[in-house]
C-alpha cells in the first residue's frame, strides 16, 4: 500500500472492518480489534499512526515496537497470520497496517478473552455469541459424535432398506448394497464408526422416541388470517429425519387446497396445488439437511397461513453462501455432509447446489411468486407466497378456477363410485365426519357445482355433475 491509497481508505472512516488508533500506546485495544476481525466474517483494517478522524500523524518505530506488536499478535490464540507493513509519510514517521483475514478457526481469543466487532466499537463476545461462531466453525463436527444412547436395535430397518433399494436403483450405490447387512451399510455411509452409531445415524434412522434426540422435532400450524393471532391447527412431531419429512409433506398437502380446474367436456378435473410439491419437497428437505442440530432446544416450525407457508430452521447459512447467491448458481456447502449424503443417494436431492434455483423456476412456471429467504439471529427462514390467498374463487379465461380443502377432495373422489347417500360417504373417509360436518361439506360442494343431490323417497343421494 502507498501513501496515496492509504489517504483512499481513510477516507471511508472508522466502520465495521476499519479503525483508527495514534499510536501503538493503544496496542492492546488495537489487539483486541484485530482479534475481533479475525471472529468477523469480513476481516479489517487497524491502522496506528492515524486519529479518530482521519488525520496522519504517524509515530516513530523502532526494533522495541516491532517486538511489542510481536508480543501482543503471540497472545491472540489460535494461531492467525497478521499482514503488517510499516509505511513511510510526508514527515519521515510511520503509520503502522495491520491487515486482518476472517479467520478459518474462530471463534479467536487474544489474552484468554475473546472479541467482536459492533459497527465502528470493538465489544467483549457474549457466551451466545461464542457458542454460535464456534458452531458455525464446527459444523461437521456434532453429527459425527458417537457419545448417544441408541443401538442397532432402535434403528427403522425397514426404512434403511428402503433407502437402500432407492439408492441402487438411483446408481447412486452399487448392486452389492442389496445384499449387505445394515451394520456394513451404516458403515460404508458412515454412520457407524468403531460399532457405534454416529449423531447423524440416529437423527436419519432412530425410530426409538426416547433414544431421539429432543432436537429432532418439527412444530406445525395453520392460522388464520395471515398472522399468529389465531390457530386453526397445531401438531408437534418428533422422529427420524425421513418420519418428520413424510408426516411435513402430508400435513401441508391436507392444510394446502388445490385448485381444481373444470374443462368443458373433460370429466378429469385438472388439478393444480397452492405451491407445487416439488418446492415442498425441496423446502422440507433443505431445513432437515441444513439445520444445525447442535442446538437441543432448536426444531423446524412451519406456519400456514391465508397467503403463505413460512418454514424457520435453527442454522444461519454456511461461510461462503450469501442469501443473494441462492438465487443465482451458487456453490453447495453441507452443515451436515453425512445426514445430507442419505439423503442424496436415495434422490431427495442433488449435490450442485441447484435446489433453490429448480424452486424459484418451480414456482415461476405456475405463476407463483418466488421464495423469499431471510436469515434471523442464526435462523433460516423461507417463505413461499401463494398466488392467490387460499380460500377465494377466481376467474381465469372465463372458467371457474375453485380452491378444495384436501376433506372436499376426498368426497368427490369417493363420489366417483356413483350416486352415495351422506351415511355411504361418512363410512368411507377416513377420519370420519360427524353428520353435520359432512353436511356442511357436500351443501358448500353443490354451491360449488361440483355435485348434485338426488332425492328418491326417503332417501338422498349425491353425485358429480
């Protein structure tokens, strides 16, 4: 760096990644800056020589001072090159740059304390602070843990078989597989390690819920409206990754009518979800896969409501991904490479990094608008509109285009079978309606015109149209 472009950068003034310090008298306040920029996920600049508002005073520099700053960068634990160059000025002193890289393996210390930076102030980390950049740093490390309780026996052997089969037929692992025992198969995965289950074994298979951790757990819900003042639903699940992604899917598809479309002569009705299933699916995979399951209090919540699905998982983002470049080729980074390694040799996802942006074309090529992600105090969060708010009807190109509960799907789908009486349908859904429930339900589907009561005698009978 030279004079000029030293004069460049101070101009911006002290900000996040860059302060200001007279001189090296202050060397132990400039330490803790730089120990701070090392934890940043920018790095910084300190520069000595050099007041609060930008004027160049330098200092003089001597064989002393290179030690001193010597001495202070050894106290900064682990280890962390620092790039240091003295600089000459106008008046034959020094101004003294340190240049600091975001560090690999923060969180950093320097003199047993450990620091962070707050727009221009250099602050003592909190504990949460720490635990959340030493998590961030360690991300591989707890599901590769083998100091849980469960066993073989508490595993679902039907659904590593499962998994099993899948991979093969996805060439995703050899025919070999097929014929191997499940203490080989969690091995060649690596989830079994010196004949212990790893972390990542027990949240992809344990079918014990007392051997589950409390973690693995998803909280569900339907609101009314478009905010959390009123529940029409809660369910709270705990179970293995594949159990918690099988009863998500089946409680948004319930939660989430579709539109059905009536095509003139067409007795098939063409139906259309609120958001398509492949962006579900992906959705509910990415916050099973991502999470960061360190956390024991942490779950996956998604919230319903008139206009959107929102899904929040505990896990900021990766070093190296930013919420801009999800919608863009990005590269993909796994939180947790062994628990998402399942979950692609059975073909749930993909290792290009390519899921979000197959979400954002998804929902394009049905009008929807596109996912919003947001990241929160170290949550994910997704929120994927509707098109139009559930519950309404809408005219498109002159047809009816009518929003069904998953309830009025199942009664035409049973009124297939021809003409039924209210008791006849009540005995084939499951669960079952009381009588004025599925009164109410087959008066709203003839308000529809999508079926005609028949009455005979006595005795009342409904079909489609």
């Amino acid at each position: 760096m030279n004079l000029t472009q030293l004069k460049t950068l101070l101009e911006q003034g002290e900000s996040e990644n860059l302060e200001f310090k007279s001189s090296t008298g202050s060397l132990n306040t400039g330490m803790q800056t730089v120990c701070a920029f090392l934890n940043s996920t920018q790095g910084g600049t300190l520069v000595f020589g050099v007041k609060d508002d930008g004027q160049i005073i330098g200092q003089d520099v001597s064989d002393k001072t290179r030690k001193e700053i010597a001495i202070e960068l050894h106290k900064i634990e682990p280890y962390a090159k620092i790039d240091i160059e003295y600089l000459s000025t106008e008046t034959d002193k020094n101004v003294i740059i340190l240049t600091v890289q975001p560090g690999d393996k923060a969180p950093y210390s320097y003199d047993g304390r450990f620091f962070t930076r707050s727009q221009s102030t250099t602050m003592r980390m909190t504990r949460e602070e720490y635990g959340y950049i030493y998590n961030q740093n360690n991300m591989t490390l707890w599901e590769t843990l083998t100091n849980n309780d469960c066993t073989l026996k508490d595993l679902d052997e039907d659904r590593i078989k499962e998994i099993v089969h899948t991979a093969v037929f996805e060439k995703r692992l050899p025919t070999t597989a097929l014929t191997a025992s499940i203490p080989d198969i969690l091995t060649k995965l690596k989830l079994l390690v010196d004949g212990k289950l790893t972390n990542a074994a027990v949240v992809l298979f344990c079918k014990n819920e007392d051997k589950q951790f409390m973690q693995s757990q998803v909280k569900l819900a339907r609101f009314k409206g478009i905010d959390k003042k009123e529940f029409l639903d809660t369910k709270l699940y705990v179970g293995n990754a594949f159990d918690l992604y099988d009863k998500t899917m089946d409680y948004l598809t319930f939660c989430l009518p579709v539109a059905a479309r009536i095509e003139q002569g067409n007795p098939i009705r063409v139906e259309t979800p609120t958001i398509p299933y492949s962006v579900l699916r992906e959705a509910i995979t990415n916050a099973l896969i991502h999470r960061d399951y360190s956390f024991p209090g942490g779950s996956i919540a998604v919230a319903i409501y008139d206009d959107r699905v929102n899904i929040m998982n505990m896990g900021a983002l990766p070093k190296g991904i930013e919420i801009s470049k999800l919608s863009t080729e990005h590269t993909s980074i796994q939180r947790n490479p062994l628990i998402a390694n399942v979950f692609y040799v059975c073909g749930k996802i993909e290792k290009w990094g390519r899921g979000t942006l197959d979400m954002i074309k998804d929902c394009k090529s049905v009008g929807n608008p596109i996912p919003d992600y947001e990241e929160i105090g170290g949550v994910f969060s997704i929120t994927l509109p509707f098109k139009e708010p559930i519950r309404t009807i809408i005219t498109e190109q002159a047809q009816e285009v009518i929003i069904l509960t998953d309830r009025q799907k199942e009664i035409l789908h049973i009124l297939k079978d021809g003409p039924l009486s209210r008791h006849e349908i009540t005995a084939k859904m499951q669960p079952q309606l009381t009588d004025r429930t599925m009164q109410l339900e087959l008066t709203n589907l003839k308000k529809m015109n999508l079926i005609i009561s028949n009455s005979k005698a006595k005795a009342t009978t409904w079909s489609l149209i």
